[in-house]
C-alpha cells in the first residue's frame, strides 16, 4: 500500500469516527443496543447484558463495508 493510500485510509477511518462520535453524543443511535434480540437480565445484586442482535447487526455492516472496500480498490 503506498503512503498516499495509507494517508486516505486513515482520514477516512477518522472521519467515519467523527460522524459516528457525533450520532453518539446527538442520542441518533440511543436505539443501539435495545434491538430484540439483545438479552438483558437485571436482579439486585447482578447485571448481564449480551448484545447479541446489536453485535450480529455489526459484523453484517462491517462484512460488507470491507467487501465494497476489497472490490473498490
């Protein structure tokens, strides 16, 4: 990968992480992390949480953005 490639990758990566720091702090994703499917259990003295939905929703968005980027470049 030459440096100008690298150079884009990395603006890109931190762009992405601004907007996604913005919907964050805006509450636009207050919705992640209460899909069905995602398993929360509270008692008195104990919290579980395992996003199971919110994480498989990830991994698909993930697979696919690095599919486009593998055919892009």
């Amino acid at each position: 990968m030459s440096q100008t490639a690298a150079g884009r990758l990395f603006v890109a990566a931190g762009v992405a992480f601004v907007i996604i720091g913005v919907l964050v702090w805006s509450g636009a994703l207050s919705w992640f992390g209460r899909l069905p499917g995602d398993i929360r259990i509270e008692r008195d003295s104990v919290r579980v949480y395992v996003p199971l939905a919110s994480m498989l929703l990830v991994s698909v968005v993930l697979s696919l953005l690095l599919q486009l980027a593998r055919r892009w470049w």
